[in-house]
C-alpha cells in the first residue's frame, strides 16, 4: 500500500490544513524511507510469497526495526519532535500521528509478518491482517482511499479559497487532480509490478 497512504495524507490535510502537505506526504512514507536504506544494506528484506512472482501483495517484509510496532512508535515520535520545532506542538502530533498511520494501514494489508518488536526480540506473534492475499480487495480498498483524499483536500480547499476571498480556485482544482492523478497512477504501477 504505497498509494492509500498517500490517500491518508491528503484526507488529513483537509482537516489540519495548517499543516504542509508535503510534510503530510513525507510523514505518510516514513517508515518506507527508513526501510530503504536498512534494505540496501540487507539488515531488512524482502520475498516473493513461495509461489508467486512478489507482484502487488505477494511479498513477505522484513522490515523488522521500521515496521515493526515499537520501531513504528519511536519514528513516529522522532518525526513528531522534529516536525515541532518549525511547526509547533499540535503540527509535530499531527505528522507523528500520519508516520504511525503508515503502521496501521500497513497492518490491514501486510501478511503476518509485522513484528510488536524490533528484529522480533521476544518471538512474539507477528501481525498482519493479509488484505493482500485479496488483490482485487486490496487494491478496491487502497482506491478508495487515494480518491477520498483527492476528494476531502478538494472540498477543503475550495473552501479555504472561498473564505479567503476567492482566490486560488484553480490551484485547490490542479492541486487535488494532481492527488488523484498521481495516487492512481502509483497504484497502477504498485499493482502491475
């Protein structure tokens, strides 16, 4: 799920519209981005399902420290520390809140391979409710939330226009397309491998 995270980004901009959305939009894949490094260096993995080709949904993550729970919770925080130093207190909630959210939509996708903590010290179970097992399920769901997205930071800043006296129209309208555009367009790229 690259694309509905995005999605996230955008519904929670229409309701923190202080908040920069490229800072949404960072915050949304920072548990990504710290993976790809630990990927790169081979401490976190990836592997095709046995028998399928690790098209959209068919890879198990090892993505130990980034997504495992308490690895998720302590990025979130460092981001949320960070994000409040330019941006105050309620700004640095609110981005940590986006990085966490990455975890929890993960956890609706992923398969069980989503540890509570990191490299799985402890061998407790390991999460995930499997969506991806459902592709066209996964997929109808990571849609909608890339066209709720689109759709919320539209209606919020057409608003925000209005209030403002009318001007930058066009900017909200090319704005939320662009969201849409690009969120499907990931998606359609996630999905086709």
């Amino acid at each position: 799920m690259i694309a509905g995270h995005f999605g996230f980004a955008a519904i929670v901009k229409a309701r923190e519209p202080q908040v920069p959305l490229w800072a949404l939009m960072l915050a949304t894949v920072w548990l990504d981005i710290v993976f790809a490094p630990l990927y790169v260096a081979g401490i976190e993995s990836i592997e095709p399902v046995p028998g399928s080709h690790g098209g959209y949904g068919q890879g198990i993550i090892h993505a130990d420290f980034t997504h495992s729970l308490l690895g998720a919770v302590l990025l979130s925080a460092l981001f949320a520390a960070v994000a409040a130093m330019p941006w105050g207190r309620r700004c640095g909630i609110v981005l940590g809140a986006v990085v966490f959210s990455h975890w929890l939509l993960d956890l609706v996708v992923h398969r069980a391979d989503m540890p509570i903590l990191p490299a799985n010290l402890a061998h407790l179970p390991k999460l995930g409710f499997g969506l991806w097992q459902w592709p066209a399920a996964a997929i109808i769901a990571e849609l909608a939330l890339v066209v709720a997205g689109a759709l919320c930071y539209w209606r919020a800043a057409r608003a925000a226009v209005r209030s403002a006296g009318g001007s930058g129209v066009l900017r909200a309208d090319v704005t939320a397309a662009l969201i849409l555009i690009c969120g499907c367009a990931i998606l359609l790229l996630d999905a086709t491998g």
